[in-house]
C-alpha cells in the first residue's frame, strides 16, 4: 500500500508542476482535478471512505465551475499543426490517467465488502458508547461526540462548495 500511495503522490507532484507551467489555462485546471483525483484515491488507501466522499464531491464540484469558467472566457488559441511535444505530452497524459485508474481500481479493491465492516477501530465505539455519550442512537453519539470536529470539518467543505457554487451561479444569471 506504501508503495501505490508513494507513485500517486509522484504523479500528483509532476500534476502540480505541469499545471505550474502550462500554457493553456483548460489543461492547467484538468491537471489540478487528477490531482484532486489523485488525492480521492490515497483517502481509500488509507481506508478513509468519508474523506473521500468529501475530496470527489469537492473536486467534482470545483472541476465542473473551473472548466465552464475557462470555456466561457474570451479565451482564443491560435491554430497551429500539432508538432511532437504536443504528441508527447497527450501520450503521457493518457498513460498517468491509466496508471490513476489501476491504482483507483486497486484501491476500490482493498475496502471491505458493501455491508460488512472490520471492528478494528469499531469495538471502543460500540462497548458502552450510550453511556459514555449519553445517545439512545449510537451513531449520532460517534458522529457528533466522539468524531464532533471532524463531522464540522466535512460540513464545513460541503457547505463552501455549495456556496460558491451558488455565487457563481448567481454572478453568471445576472449577467
């Protein structure tokens, strides 16, 4: 596991330079949703499915409003025959975003079975939790007591992305 989430971090590292140094601003903002992307998939490899949920929500959310943003400005590219690099560099596009979706698949792979869950982490919630919570429903009580700052730090990315997407939306139907 060590080692698939050492080679996505590389990818996403020469994700961040390539978006640093694009020159079309559409293949800059792509770059950035595979890294986004790319952090989704080190959340499962590191069994943290909530997390997860959060980062593909987020970025899926973010990569719609960049690209629309991007395709809807005045941005003009003059024509030109493509000449090797640009060969080289869709070739190598290509092969990273195949590498992202074995490693997507490994990952996926690796969680348990729909339904079943390891009680490895889950058996200090679930001994004497009521009590120490003082919840009839156990997974309020993990959720906002024992987890409390984390479920406001997922409310939290939610509630952001929800409002930018309205202001943006709002900004565009004004317009």
């Amino acid at each position: 596991m060590e080692a698939a989430i050492s080679v996505i971090l590389v990818f996403m590292i020469i994700g961040a330079i390539f978006a640093i140094h694009a020159k079309d601003l559409l293949s800059a903002v792509i770059t950035c949703g595979i890294i986004g992307y790319g952090l989704v998939i080190c959340f499962l490899l590191l069994r943290a499915p909530d997390l997860a949920i959060v980062q593909i929500v987020v970025e899926t959310i973010t990569l719609v409003i960049m690209v629309a943003v991007v395709l809807d400005s005045t941005r003009r590219e003059p024509f030109s025959k493509p000449d090797l690099r640009e060969y080289v560099n869709i070739s190598t596009a290509v092969v990273i975003i195949a590498v992202i979706f074995f490693f997507l698949k490994m990952a996926s792979g690796s969680l348990d079975e729909f339904g079943k869950g390891s009680l490895r982490m889950a058996e200090h919630y679930i001994e004497g939790a009521s009590s120490k919570t003082g919840s009839a429903n156990l997974v309020t009580g993990v959720i906002f007591d024992f987890r409390g700052y984390d479920t406001l730090g997922e409310a939290t990315v939610l509630v952001t992305a929800v409002l930018g997407v309205i202001t943006i939306l709002r900004l565009k139907g004004k317009k």
